[in-house]
C-alpha cells in the first residue's frame, strides 16, 4: 500500500519511457542543469527536449513533497487516535498537495472547539448513545433528558441536562464534518454539477469593467477549461475589489443537506418510539448545523482552490509562451544604432551604441515643433560623418509621431537608414533598476531608456534579460497568480531561451551570462572581469583559467558560449568541447581537417559516412554535430524584418470600417490576439476572427511579435475599443448540412474590444520624469482588463480600463538640453555638454569620460566616434 513513483509519473506524464526518466534524475542528482541534459545528453535520456525533462524533475519534487505530507498527516491523525484502516488506505492512495491538504483539514489542530470541551467532560458516550438510538443499534427505555442527566459536570461547565444535549449536539456535527468519505462525496458532486453564480457587489460601479459578471452563472467544470479559467480569475478580482459577489451553487442544496442528515440518522426513523424521535431531531439539527457551517464552507473553498490552481497554471503558461515568442525576436544585429526616447516638450533623449551595444553618446534633439530644422542639421552631419545602421524610436507616448518625423527626415537626406518603432515595454523599471544605475551611474533615467531601445533594436534577448519578464506584460492576469509559481515558469523561460540561442563569450553582459548553463551570478561577474583584464577569450579551454570557474562549471556551460575569434572553428559552434575528441578522429577518417571538415565537401562526406559514425557517438549527438557544422555560430532566431504602420493612421479617429492595417501581435490570450496597428490603442482579434477555420487554441494561429495584416471591423470612439478580424477573404462555401463553427455562435466565446495600455502594475520603481508610460514595438503587450483588471472579451460593449496615456515624457528640462533654433547639446556619461555642431558628446572635442570595456576614456568628436566605431 502506497504509492509508486513510476507509476505516479506515468499516470501524471505518459508517454515518457522510465528508462528516460532515470537517466534524467540520476544527471540532476549529480549537478546537470536541464539544458545540459536536454542538449548534450540525448542519448541516456532518449532525445527528451527541454520541457520534458523539467516535468520528470518537477513531477518527482511533487512526488516527494506528497510522500513527505502523507507520513506527516498519519502521524498527526493517529497521535489523536482517530486513524482506521480506511482513513489510512485513503491517505496513502491520495496523489495530489490539495487533496491531502483537504482530507487532512478536519483533524488540524487548532484551538479547543465546543466538541472538544464536550469530550473532557465525557459527554461523548451520550453522543454515541444519540446516534445509537437513531440507528435502532440499540433501544433503551430512558428518555433524553434523564439519560442526559448522568453526563452532567459542574466541574467542566455542563451544570445541566440541556448543556449536555448541546455538548452532545456539538460532538455528533465534528463527526459529520470529519468524514472522509461525506465530504469527497459532496465535492465531486460540486465539481460535477455545481455552477459559480457572480453579482454585482457594494462597490460596483455603472459601466463597470466587471460589467458582464453583474449578472453572470457558469457551470463549474467549464471553467476547469483552458479557455475559460481567464474568466474565473476575473470574477475573482472583482470579487477582492468588492465590484462583485461570487457563489457556489449546488444543484440541489436540500437534498444534500438531507444527505448528511441522513448518514447520523436515517430517515424515516428506525422506531417510531418517542425516544428515537426526540433522538433524531437532536442529531439531525446537529448534521444540518454541521454541514451549513463546517462542511461547505470547507468544501467551497476547497472549489475555489482548485479553480484558482488551474486558472493559475493556464495564465502562467500563456505567459510564459508569451515571454519565450518576445525573448527570441528577431534581432537586428551587432550594428550601430541610434536610439531615441521620444519627448514632446524637452525634447527625445537620443543615444548612440556601437555595434556591441557600447555606450557611446547622448543629446537631447527635437523632432517635433519649431525645432526641427536644427535637428535636421545636426543629424545630417552625424550621418556623414558615423555610419548609423539604424534607428530604433521607442514606441511610447508620441512614438509614432517621432517616428514618422525621423523618417522624413532621413528620406529628406537622401538616405535609406532604417527607422524601426521599437518595444519599450518595460525600460522605464529598467531605467531606474540597480542594473541600470550599475551600468550607467551617471546618467539619467531617461538616457539610460534610450540607450536600452538601441540596445533592443540589436538583441532583444540581451537586453530583455536585465528586467523581470513580468514587467514586459504579455499574459492574462499575471500579477493574479501565483507569484512563486510564476517566476519558477520565467526563470526556467529565459534560461532556456539563452541557452538556445547561445552567448557570445567576448561581447556578453554579466547579465546575460548568468543564464548559461553552469554559471550564475557570481561566475558570470568573474568572466566579465577576466575578460576586462586579459583581454579577449582566444578559446573556450581559457574558462578554466576564470577564477572559481570549476571543471563542473565548464562541463555544464562551455557548450552554450561561442568564441567567435577562436581558431578552433568548433569553439564557434554548439559542440560540446568534450566531443571535439570525436570530431577530429572523424575529420581524421575522412582525410580532412576541421576546417575542411566545416566546409560543404566536408559536411557531404561526414553524412554519407554516417551509418559509421553515427553509432560511436549517438545518433542524436551525430545529427547535432553536422547540423552545428552547417553553420557554425548560426542564430537560430528569426532574420529581422523591418516594420512599419501605415502612414495615415495615428489616432483611433483615423480608422474606419473595413480599413486593411498592418499590425504587430502583442499579446496573446485564450480568447484571441491584440494587434497594435500604431493608433495608441490595441484592438482584438477575437478568436473567432484569426482564420475561417475552428481554432481552439489561438497560440496555435499567433504569437507575440509576429507581423499581420489585420482589418477593422469595427471602432466605438467613446470606449476606445477596436474589433479587427484577420479573415481578409470571403470564408470557403459552406458544404451542405455543414454546421457553423461554435466561435460564430450567439453566446460563444468572448468577444471583440481594445486592448488599453498601461504601465506594469508589478512595479515600484520610480518612472522617468514626465514619460506617462512606457510602451512597445515588437511587441509586448499592454495589460487590459482581460490580461489585468479583471474584465472579460465576450462583449465588444465590455469597458477597457484606462487608455494609452496621452501625457508628455521628460517635462522636467534638464540644464543644457535645449537651445533655440534646435541646438540641442550632446552629452556624455558625466554629463557633459557640447555645441552640437561640433560634438557628438564632449565639449568642444574635449573628451568625454564614457569608458567602454578594456576602457580608455575617448574623445567624442564626430570624427573621434567615426573611427572608433571602425577599430569596434
């Protein structure tokens, strides 16, 4: 008796072989990070991928956790001598936390109850001899009150026969709530048929996000659906917030309330003696009492439990998938960028990286208003004198029309410079982070937003690393989970996500570093800081030579850092050193070397001789190794295309019925996609709307970041909602007796309505001065009601929350930002000003103090930054 680990996982995760999940267990137990094993270790594990070894590992946590419950609870139920043979079968073939938790919650201590103090004064034979005397087990000529009277106790407080009967009474209501068997009964029957019913609250409010909750009943195990567990969370923030009430309904309460009564004494009553029923009154007022005020309570909490689990576990997974789509964006590339932080009234910040991402300048410039002219001037001689690559405009408040403004000024220029309208979501918390004061300490927040959209526009993932993902807003109610669960499922996210696309062991960020495989916090520093004082990595046999950096270290991690100035073409590769024996005796055999084997000759020799090589390295390491040889340092990533929004839509007046807009997903939900089409505000495609076809999942149609043609169904002004469709062509006809698809049915899933935008709610960190909100391109999501405040889709009529702020960033002018007629000044990391005509940073050619890694101070003239930017 007990459970079986194997079995467990089985039934848990089937499909996965045990062989598999040994192997996996036993590299863990000797230190193996999950994607160690889940790329360099294919053949113990059977080619699991990431995500499969993760659930072994969970699964046997979860499995220990419940063994580990399980000894506690029989312990603690036998101490109170109330453990029998079937309460312990029962404990011991329980799988699940919750359910042992629930099977358990009868029997905790707590304080003294009255049955309690009606047991120390021995009143608990009179309650035995109640319920005897209802199931006729026995008969006795005495009546209640006198047989009552033999329990009294002065001592304990029952001075008389009618407190006996109420101790009694007390002690036959715990036996009905303890129950195993009763209340399994009544929470299958709950989950089963049961029905959640919501209304509205004292605080609701006319027009209320909660608005089709007012009035709202749903069937319980519908919301036990993937599909639906969003609206549960919903009615439970409006619930917190007083805007709602939130019921269980049984399907038949009296019946299963006379249930209860029914198990202390049956009905109709064994005799129909006037002892049996003054007996059965007694006992069932006590089951009734029991049930209404112990019983479901317990069990509806119990319910509600269980929906919050699941709806939790769906919303972290949306997000999560989301977070993944955002981290692996196509980058732009080790390019130089010029970023700007659009401003209205001071002005955009603007700041220039090299293609490493390296700090190098800042000023403030004027895009729009009278100003214009000056910038102009001043961006011309920049271009003709550094070769920008690009120009990436955060897409925050005035975004698009900065954007539009850079735009033409470049095509005025006669240049062909990208200008790309990039994600800031998120940089404001980055700004004022510990990282970015680490990074640029001193500099100002809003410099430090600039810097952080160049280095965006360039890798996504490098730069996305150094915030918490739950700051990016791409989910459903993310800041409703739970957050240990939550950041267990992002952390596991983003060092996946690294560790895919692998790192770049001379150009990385200790921050991007402590994501690999092996290495942490602390060893990532230590790289960084050899790498300033050594110089350059020439190999990846030189991580051995980092201070605290262990063989085991190197063993977990050296497979997922690239040296790309190696001369050994496999250290510019995901093979694993430890294979680089195996590679050169192939190489070897084939009469080549590594660099001839790496060539395309190569590669076809390599795979027509694989039924010889394969099996003395694994099929699955085989595979790997000619795929890495292909394309050595490839980036698995997407190639980046440049984006962007029609030129005629800025405002949400500009849209009409039927307009064709091309749109950048942000978000992702159960019930469709918000589509940023650049008019401040998001529309939904609602999920009956992203193909003519039946979709039930819509992460199967789209995710974050993909670029889309979309069509606008329809706009409501006063609400600031947009409803779009991606169905652009007539659906295919229909053949005969063929039904339409449920989405399109009245009453279906949810509905079309805006996505409105706002800053993560998560955060505490002070926002650039005057910025309003910071907003994205690429593109996360803005949270609204159905993501984060508590609303649902099903109606286009639904409230949105708040809008995209309209406020202007950076009011608070900084000393020298501005000048008449455009004369913005440059600024370096100390803050020092230059004419702009002639410097891109320091005074009057002087030199800036900006100290790149390696790092001497350098000038930042625009010539001094020209050959700079060449010797990078």
């Amino acid at each position: 008796m007990g459970l079986n680990w194997i079995s467990f996982f089985n039934e848990q995760c089937p499909g996965i072989p045990e062989s598999a999940v040994k192997a996996v267990l036993g590299l863990v137990q000797d230190g193996a990070t999950v994607p160690f094993i889940a790329r360099y270790r294919k053949e113990k594990t059977g080619n699991l991928d990431e995500v499969q070894v993760q659930a072994v590992i969970d699964l046997h946590a979860t499995f220990e956790e419940v063994i580990k419950r399980q000894a506690y609870i029989l312990k603690e139920i036998e101490s109170q001598g109330n453990l029998n043979e079937n309460l312990k079968k029962l404990i011991l073939e329980t799988k699940s936390l919750g359910e042992l938790e629930e099977i358990y919650r009868p029997y905790k201590k707590k304080k003294k109850t009255k049955a309690t103090l009606a047991r120390e004064a021995g009143i608990e034979p009179f309650a035995d001899w109640l319920l005897s005397i209802c199931r006729a087990e026995q008969t006795d000529s005495l009546s209640v009150d006198i047989k009552a009277r033999e329990f009294t106790n002065a001592a304990k407080g029952f001075l008389t026969y009618d407190m006996v009967i109420k101790g009694a009474q007390d002690i036959v209501g715990e036996k009905v709530s303890i129950d195993p068997e009763l209340r399994a009964w009544l929470l299958a029957d709950v989950l089963e048929y049961g029905k959640i019913q919501s209304r509205a609250g004292k605080k609701y409010k006319a027009n209320s996000k909660f608005e089709m909750y007012q009035e709202f009943e749903e069937p319980i195990k519908k919301l036990f659906e993937e599909k639906a567990s969003h609206r549960y969370l919903a009615m439970r923030r409006g619930w917190q917030e007083s805007e709602l009430t939130v019921t269980i309904l049984l399907r038949d309460e009296e019946g299963v309330e006379a249930k209860f009564q029914n198990w202390a004494s049956p009905a109709p009553a064994a005799s129909d003696s006037a002892i049996c029923q003054m007996c059965k009154g007694l006992v069932r007022e006590a089951a009734k009492s029991a049930f209404q005020l112990s019983v479901l309570p317990s069990v509806t909490n119990e319910v509600h439990r269980r929906l919050k689990d699941q709806a939790d576990e769906h919303a972290i997974r949306v997000f999560s998938e989301n977070v993944r789509k955002l981290l692996l964006a196509s980058p732009f590339g080790p390019r130089c960028v010029l970023g700007v932080d659009p401003g209205v009234r001071t002005g955009a910040k603007v700041a220039l990286v090299d293609k490493g991402g390296n700090y190098l300048s800042h000023t403030v410039m004027h895009f729009l208003g009278e100003q214009v002219e000056g910038t102009k001037k001043m961006l011309g001689e920049l271009f003709a004198t550094i070769p920008v690559d690009a120009i990436g405009v955060g897409n925050g408040t005035a975004g698009r029309e900065t954007e539009a403004a850079v735009r033409k000024i470049v095509q005025e220029l006669g240049l062909t410079i990208p200008v790309v309208l990039v994600n800031e979501s998120g940089a404001s918390i980055y700004s004022a982070s510990e990282v970015a004061r680490e990074e640029f300490p001193n500099l100002d927040l809003t410099v430090r937003g600039a810097i952080s959209i160049a280095r965006r526009l360039q890798d996504p993932l490098a730069e996305l690393v150094k915030i918490d993902p739950k700051s990016i807003g791409v989910g459903q109610y993310q800041h409703d989970v739970s957050q240990p669960r939550l950041k267990k499922s992002l952390d596991f996210i983003v060092q996946s996500c690294v560790n895919h696309v692998g790192v770049n062991l001379n150009t990385a960020s200790s921050y991007l570093l402590q994501y690999v495989s092996g290495i942490g916090p602390q060893l990532a520093q230590q790289i960084v800081g050899h790498r300033k004082e050594k110089g350059l990595f020439k190999s990846r046999d030189e991580l051995l030579s980092v201070p605290k950096f262990s063989s085991k270290a190197f063993e977990q991690g050296a497979g997922f850092l690239r040296v790309l100035e190696s001369d050994n073409v496999l250290d510019r590769t995901g093979i694993h050193p430890e294979r680089y024996g195996a590679v050169r005796d192939m190489a070897q055999t084939l009469g080549l070397t590594l660099s001839q084997l790496a060539s395309l000759d190569g590669i076809s020799k390599l795979k027509e001789e694989k039924a010889k090589f394969a099996p003395l390295i694994g099929e699955f390491t085989f595979v790997d190794i000619v795929s890495e040889l292909e394309k050595p340092g490839r980036d698995p990533r997407d190639p980046y295309k440049v984006f962007t929004f029609r030129e005629d839509i800025h405002e949400l007046k500009d849209l009409k019925e039927g307009m064709l807009c091309p749109g950048i997903v942000t978000n992702v939900t159960n019930f469709g996609a918000f589509v940023d089409i650049g008019v401040h505000q998001d529309g939904l495609a609602h999920i009956s709307e992203l193909t003519h076809k039946f979709v039930d999942d819509p992460k199967l149609v789209v995710s974050p970041g993909d670029q889309v043609q979309v069509k606008v169904l329809k706009v409501d002004l006063d609400k600031k909602q947009i409803a779009l469709t991606m169905k652009l062509t007539d659906p295919p006809a229909r053949s005969p007796g063929q039904t339409r698809s449920p989405h399109n049915r009245a009453g279906g899933s949810e509905s079309r309505e805006t996505r409105p935008r706002r800053r993560p709610e998560n955060s505490e960190a002070p926002q650039r001065s005057g910025d309003g909100d910071s907003r994205s391109a690429n593109r996360p999501a803005r949270r609204d009601r159905n993501g984060e405040s508590g609303g649902d889709a099903r109606r286009f009529s639904g409230r949105s929350g708040s809008e995209r702020p309209q406020g202007r960033r950076g009011d608070a002018p900084k000393e020298g930002s501005t000048q008449k007629g455009g004369g913005a000044k440059f600024r370096d990391e100390k803050g020092r000003s230059g004419d702009r005509q002639k410097n891109f940073g320091g005074k009057d050619g002087s030199k800036a103090q900006p100290r790149r890694e390696g790092g001497k101070p350098f000038n930042n003239s625009f010539a001094d930054l020209a050959s700079l930017l060449k010797r990078n």
